[in-house]
C-alpha cells in the first residue's frame, strides 16, 4: 500500500491517537469547511443544504437524520452533499449528549412539565428495550422534539446567512483568481513562455 506506516502502530500509541489525535481535534472541521466551500453549487443550494443538516440534527430520531435531511433539500433545492456534510459535522456523537440535554430541557419549558413530571420516574431503559412508540412518545420523544424547534430554526438560519455568504465569497474570490490566470496567459506569446 502507497502510504502505509513502516513500522505498525502500537497499542499504546492507537489509545494515545484515539485520546488525542497527532493533527489535533480541528482538522475534521477544517476538512468538513473546505469541503462545503469547495462544492460546486451555487452559494443557496450549499447553505440550503447546510441548514437542512443542522435543522435535522436537532430532532431525536437519529435514525433517519440523512434522511429528513435529504427530503428538505430537495424541497429547498439545496445541495444533498451539503445536507450530508451538515448532519455529520453538526449531529455527532460528540454533539448529541449536549441536544439531548438541550431538547429535553427546553422542550419541558415549552410543555410546562416540570411539576407535572415531578413525582414520577421513567424507566428509560425498559422504554427502549421494549421499544413501544407510543409509550416512549409521552415521556420522551415529544418534550425533545419540541425542544428541539427553537434551536433548530435560530442555529439553521444562522448557519444558513453565515455559508450563503462564506460560500459565495469563496467563489467570487476563486473566479477571480482564474480569470487573472486567463488574462496571464493570454497576455504571455507562446514563445515566451517559461519552461517547466
């Protein structure tokens, strides 16, 4: 293989990588940027679909995020690469505990439950063992969904503004670069031209 490791990796040095990766925790947001800016939609389809993933990544079914999120970039005419990239950078397993708590909390706000929920203990484990809809909608899945609303929709409009413009800089920025190349190379005679 082109770029495998001389020597193989130890144990200890896998659980040092695990723990503390050698090029640092911001490299995956740096890759998931660069590659949203580098997408070749029009500045609305990326952060369409940007929004569409962030917007999903709020609600609890995690099952069916790439999903949903698909189904509102279509509707929005966004980018489904984009929608992708924006559910994996936004709902991921490092994010979901703080939604959760979020959702949870907000959604009891909004339902008014907390004296309601007070006195009663719900026994999430044998809820999701038994994995009955309507005996876990009560108790949890409809506080966190709409908990989930308002954060969404601040966060996914937010997002939204700050790619559409991000993007649309990035490609203004790059068309410019390359007709200045055009405008070099046309400018340079064939004969003067350095060699490689």
């Amino acid at each position: 293989m082109l770029f495998r490791r001389r020597k193989p990796a130890g144990f200890k040095e896998k659980m040092r990588e695990l723990l503390w990766p050698r090029k640092g925790f911001l490299r995956p947001i740096r890759y998931l940027t660069m590659r949203v800016l580098r997408l070749s939609a029009s500045p609305h389809a990326v952060a369409a679909g940007v929004a569409a993933g962030v917007f999903v990544s709020w609600t609890p079914f995690i099952g069916v995020h790439f999903v949903m999120a698909f189904v509102i970039t279509y509707f929005l005419s966004g980018s489904m690469v984009a929608a992708a990239l924006g559910c994996a950078a936004f709902g991921n397993p490092l994010t979901y505990p703080f939604i959760w708590g979020i959702t949870w909390e907000i959604g009891h706000l909004l339902l008014s439950r907390e004296d309601h929920l007070a006195g009663q203990t719900v026994d999430l484990a044998a809820l999701f063992h038994k994995l009955n809809f309507t005996e876990l909608w009560k108790p949890v899945l409809e506080p966190m969904l709409v908990g989930a609303i308002p954060p969404a929709a601040v966060t996914s409009v937010a997002l939204y503004a700050l790619t559409f413009y991000t993007v649309k800089g990035f490609q203004t920025r790059r068309h410019i670069r390359l007709l200045e190349r055009a405008r070099l190379r046309l400018a340079v005679p064939a004969g003067d031209m350095p060699s490689i």
